[in-house]
C-alpha cells in the first residue's frame, strides 16, 4: 500500500512506433516462412510462380521494412529493457538475411529464364516474347534495387555476374564456335592455316557478337541497373563482356598479323577491315562506350593494323608485277598469264573499294607520286570517323581518290608498263603490236560494261583502253601487211608468206579476232584487186583467195574448199621459193 501522497512508479508502456516495428516485423516473418529460401518453395519463383496477386511486391515490401526496422532498432529509439531493442534487432536482421537469400534466389530463376542473346527491339510478330522479356528486366530491376538498398549489393552482383557470363560464353560458343575457355596465349601461337578455315565463321560470329549479344547485355544491365544504381551497371558489364570482346578481337589481330605481306590474302584483311568498321565499332561505341579499352583496341586494329597490313600487301602484290621477267613473252602474242592474274586479282578488290577508300584516304596517304605500297603508314582516327552508318560509308568511293593515290588505278599502271616492256621482246615488230592489242583489249573488258572496277577507274579510262586497243590494230596491221604487201611488188607470194607468219599467231578473243581480220582486209584486200587487175591471168591468188587466207587466220572459220585451196596455195608458193 503506498503512502497518501505518493505516486506509483509508471510502468514504461511502449511507444507506438516501436509497436508498429514489431507488427512490420512480425508479419514479414509470416511471408518469409512461406517463401523461405530452404523449404519446398525454392524451386519456385515469387514473380513467375506465385498464385497470390502481388505477392511479389509485398515480398519486396516487407525486405524493405526488414532493413528499415534494423535501422530502427539500431538507433537507440527504443530501449532494451522496455522494448527488447537488442533482441529485435538480432531478430530483424535474421529476417532480412532470409529475406536476401530468398532475393539471391529469385534473381537466379529469372536470370535462367532469360535467353542467351538478348534483343528488346523485335518484329511485330514476336512482341509477346519481348514483352515478356521486358518484364522479367522489370522484376529484376526490383530485385536489384532491394538487395542494393539494403546492403547485400556484393550477393546480388556475384549471381547476376556469375549467370550471364555463363549466358554470353554459350551464345558466343554457339556464334563463333569458339570455345570459352579460348585464351589470347592460345590465339597468337595458330598458323594462318589454323586461322583462314575459321575467318568465315569469325566475321559472321563477331559481327553478331556485338550488335547482338553484347548489345543486349547492354540493355540489360541498364534496364536492370538504373538511376542511382547505373555505375553498378557499368561494372557489371565489363565483368561479363569485356574480357570476351578482348578475345573476339585478339583473332582477329592474329588473323592480320600472320596474313603478313601476302597478296592473295588481302582479301580476308580487308573483310576484317569492312566488319570492324561497319557493324563492330559501330556496335562496340553504343555498348562500351568511344573511351573503353575495347573501343581503343578496335579502333588501333582497324586503323592501324589492318590499314598497315593491307598497305603492305599492295606492294607486295606491286612488287611481284615488277619483279615479273620482261623476257617471259607468250607464243603468238597472247594474253599473258601475268595480265589474266593481275586483272582477275583486281576485279575482287574493286569489291572492296570503300575499305580501300578509307584505308587509303588523303590523309594517310599524301605521296601521289610514289607507289602505293611506298606511301604513308601513318594512320590517325578516332571512333567516331569509324562508327558511320552503311550509308555513309557507301558514299565514300575509292574513285574519289586520284588515279595514282588509289590502288587499283596505281596496280593496273604497273601491269600496262610491264606489258609495254614485254612487248619489246618479241623479234617481229607486228608481233609485239598483237600482243599489245591483246593485252589491252583484255584489260578493257575486264574493266568495262558497268562493272564495279569501271566503277572505280571510271568510264573514260575504260573507253581510252578500248580506244589504245584499236590504235595497236591498225599499227600491227601496217606493220605486218605494209612491208610486204602494200607496197606493191609480188603481192601474191607477199600474201602467202605475210599468212605463213601469222598463223600461229592468237587473239585475244573472237571480238579481238574479228577486229584484226576486218581491218586486216580493209588494208589488204583493195590493194591486192587493183594488183589483180594488172597482173591478170599472171596472178596466182584471186581477191577471194586473199579474202579467204585473211579470214582463216586468228581463229576464224573459213569453208573446207576454201581452206583446202588455201593451204595448196601456201605449199605451192613455199615450194616454188625453196626452189
């Protein structure tokens, strides 16, 4: 019984925020024992499983209410004797380990569910799957940024981390058909005979490695890590692609490095070349940005190496026309082989006129007055001049260059200087003009009917082929016809001995063929009437004889009586002259 006047000592009553910190705590205990992260319900996904309308996110409520009453408990706002401070929060921060460990879970069976390669923009007819696609990210996002917020940042990243990178090592695997465990070591001990069966798949896998996959994880991580949390994104996307991008390019500039000074395959060089500066740099400033290393490293490979390396195949290619023996002439002045394989080899480099445009541009390139193998090495470019568009680059046309800056123009000057030096090899001066014509006139159909190395070395250059390759018939007509046969005399026996000479002489084609018999019986045939009509009976040869040795030669078709008398006459005036 106290004493009048006194007063009970108070029983301390808790205060009504520490009461609604125990029901937060008390009820996010229930959710959690339903969705703890060992019992039967592990296999199972809040966001993806859960028969119980929003579930999820009060999962993700009653977490955040987990770190918030820790924090609560931790802040002295309640005392241990009067509210159990200690003990509830020993109590809230159990929860919230469960509650992480459940969260580690979830991020697992929606990081399982998402496809290797990931594309958020699709066609109208696969929209349910990207609208799927987007909602798994939206889920993950709340995952993330729960786990972030409270404190468990290092969990969450090590299974986003550890789940995509096994994503992304089986979509380049089935891309590249490279294995994951591929390393730069690895890579610069092949052969280019290890190397060129695999460029193929290369630039088709590299291609979609980072316009598709890595593109995609791009989008991920920035869907998934947004706002406050997007340097954590940054991150994490280095940690799955970086070290795979590095690969992807480290064969490729082992590719150009043993292609070495070859000539036949500049033509792989080049396809580097096009893939790195059409689709890949392009792809690899939108996901890693124009300051990444991997940036810088594709940049480097494309401007300098593949620049280098596909200079130095030029003048390769240069030096071997060069080194090419004038004395090799062909029998009957035919095409060389030396014509046929330079003309060939510059049909397929016409294809890749934009490559050699910027590999040759002004600016790497200033000494016109020096071949193209000799020119600057100097190559200077940042990514953004090589991350253009397809239709920018289309535009930029080797033609643009000038004839002697640019390397096709440059390779078909040295090959017509050597055929000249050739042609000065052959005793008999019409002899060396049929070759010329020959080898022009092959040159100027390679070149012209709207083809793509007419493109490059321009309509008019075509035309003044086609035109220097009339000029040398009519020259090697006056110089096989004219001494013999123009200048009056025995023009029958001239005939026959001019026809003799000349019949195992070639041309080039049936076009070339024809050429150098109608201009042949242009010059001949009007000359040899008016002998005719003087000599009269006296003349061995009528004009339809002449007509008829003349259309024999160099392919042509003449009738079996006609050849017959031809090859009598010949036998008759070869007799008469040994005798």
């Amino acid at each position: 019984m106290t004493r009048a006047g006194s007063r009970s000592p108070l029983v301390p009553r808790r205060t009504l925020p520490a009461t609604v910190v125990d029901d937060t705590v008390a009820a996010a205990a229930i959710l959690l024992d339903k969705w703890h992260p060992e019992d039967s319900s592990s296999g199972r996904s809040l966001f993806l499983d859960s028969t119980t309308p929003d579930e999820a996110d009060a999962f993700l409520r009653a977490a955040k209410d987990l770190h918030r009453a820790m924090l609560f408990y931790a802040s002295g706002l309640t005392t241990k004797d009067v509210h159990g401070g200690g003990h509830g929060l020993i109590q809230a921060q159990e929860l919230l380990d469960t509650a992480m460990r459940r969260l580690q879970l979830e991020l697992q069976i929606l990081l399982s569910s998402l496809p290797n390669v990931l594309q958020f923009e699709q066609d109208d007819d696969v929209d349910q799957s990207t609208d799927a696609l987007r909602e798994t990210c939206g889920h993950l996002r709340a995952v993330a940024e729960t786990m972030l917020a409270a404190g468990y940042g290092k969990e969450c990243v090590s299974v986003f981390k550890e789940r995509r990178r096994a994503s992304v090592a089986s979509a380049l695997q089935r891309l590249h058909g490279f294995s994951s465990s591929l390393q730069q070591a690895t890579i610069n001990k092949l052969s280019w005979e290890q190397i060129d069966p695999k460029m193929q798949s290369w630039l088709t896998g590299a291609r979609a490695a980072f316009a598709s996959v890595f593109a995609g994880e791009r989008d991920l991580c920035d869907r998934v890590f947004a706002g406050e949390n997007a340097s954590v994104g940054d991150a994490l996307f280095s940690a799955v692609t970086e070290d795979k991008a590095m690969i992807i390019l480290a064969f490729a500039e082992a590719a150009v490095a043993r292609a070495r000074r070859a000539p036949e395959r500049l033509f792989r060089v080049l396809d580097v070349h096009n893939a790195l500066t059409e689709t890949i740099i392009p792809s690899i400033v939108a996901a890693f940005g124009d300051k990444s290393e991997v940036t810088a490293r594709a940049v480097t490979l494309a401007v300098t190496k593949v620049g280098d390396a596909a200079r130095g195949m030029v003048a390769s290619f240069e030096a071997a026309i060069e080194k090419e023996p004038a004395k090799a002439t062909v029998a009957g002045g035919a095409v060389h082989p030396l014509t046929r394989y330079v003309m060939n080899y510059l049909v397929f480099l016409a294809d890749y006129e934009n490559a050699l445009a910027r590999i040759y541009s002004a600016e790497q390139f200033t000494d016109t007055s020096s071949s193209v193998g000799s020119g600057s090495d100097t190559a200077s470019s940042s990514s953004s001049d090589l991350s253009m568009s397809s239709t920018s680059s289309s535009s930029m046309k080797l033609a643009t260059l000038s004839l002697w800056s640019n390397p096709i123009g440059w390779l078909v000057s040295v090959l017509m200087r050597k055929l000249d030096a050739k042609a000065g090899n052959y005793r008999e001066s019409a002899l060396s003009y049929l070759f010329l014509a020959n080898n022009t006139h092959y040159v100027a159909k390679k070149v012209g009917g709207g083809t793509k190395l007419e493109a490059v070395l321009g309509e008019e250059w075509a035309l003044a082929q086609r035109a220097k390759a009339r000029g040398y018939v009519d020259v090697y007509v006056r110089a096989a016809w004219g001494t013999k046969v123009l200048r009056g005399g025995a023009m029958d026996e001239a005939v026959v001995e001019v026809v003799t000479m000349q019949e195992r002489w070639v041309a080039a084609d049936e076009d070339m063929g024809e050429a150098l018999r109608a201009v042949a019986r242009a010059a001949v045939v009007p000359t040899y009437r008016m002998f005719y009509r003087r000599q009269g009976a006296a003349a061995r040869l009528t004009p339809g004889d002449v007509i008829g040795m003349i259309d024999g030669l160099f392919g042509g078709r003449t009738s079996d009586t006609s050849s017959s008398n031809n090859n009598s006459l010949v036998s008759t005036f070869s007799q008469k002259k040994k005798a």
